[in-house]
C-alpha cells in the first residue's frame, strides 16, 4: 500500500507532530483503506481509493 510524502495540496508530511498526517483505518471487506488527513489543510487521501463495490461506506458513517 503506497503511503504519500505530502498532501495534495503540497503540505510534506515529514517532520513533527505539527505536519505528521492523522491516519485512520476504514475497514472493508476487501481488506481495508488507509486515510492520511493533512493537518495543515482539509485534504484526505484514501489507499487504496474506495472502489463501487466497496462497502467502507457503511463504516465511514458509522453503520457498521
């Protein structure tokens, strides 16, 4: 699974707890999704991105 340097908008991700990513864990029955929320911006990115079968979205809004 591909884990970014920065965030969509350019924001780097090394560094202290100021620019570190907050990271979340949808699961699904494919196995699972990372999210890297950008703590300088609102972008999230998903790995790997959340397909139509997908059924993390049951999880994301808290339906299971």
């Amino acid at each position: 699974m591909r884990q970014p340097n920065e965030c969509h908008n350019g924001h780097g991700y090394a560094g202290g707890s100021a620019t570190t990513p907050m990271r979340d864990w949808w699961p699904c029955r494919r196995g699972g999704h990372l999210v890297i929320r950008c703590r300088m911006c609102p972008d999230v990115q998903v790995e790997p991105p959340v397909g139509a079968d997908c059924d993390a979205h049951d999880h994301r809004a808290g339906g299971g």
